[in-house]
C-alpha cells in the first residue's frame, strides 16, 4: 500500500481473488466513513501472464484496467 496526496496504490498478489476481496472492503468503508470511491477514474495495471484469468479480471471488476502498452 503506498499513500499519495489523495491516490493510493494497492498491491495486490492474488489478483483472482484479491480483488473481489478489495472492492468489499471499499464498499464497507465507504458505508462507514461516507467517502466514496470513483470507480470510473481508478485504474488498474494487471501483471498476469495468463490471459484466461486477465480477462475474467476484466469481465468482474468496474475499475478501468490499463493496456500493458
């Protein structure tokens, strides 16, 4: 996790799973706290070589994921 200004950086070694856990605990804190996460703005860089998990990533998270180019 690394703090700037007001992004954050999230690093994450179990993609699959991994995020689904996040974006739940985004969502509680957020119920909690009153901020709110712009989904549309985040994005997210995917270092996976297997394009199978890379796409079903893709299909389930509602953050923007980069291109690796």
């Amino acid at each position: 996790l690394s703090l700037f200004a007001d992004d954050m950086i999230l690093y994450l070694e179990d993609q699959k799973n991994s995020t689904k856990n996040l974006l739940e605990l985004i969502n509680e804190f957020s119920k909690v706290a009153g901020y709110k996460i712009n989904t549309h703005n985040s994005n997210a860089f995917l270092y996976i070589s297997n394009e199978s998990t890379e796409r079903k990533i893709k299909n389930s998270t509602p953050v923007t994921i980069s291109s690796k180019k």
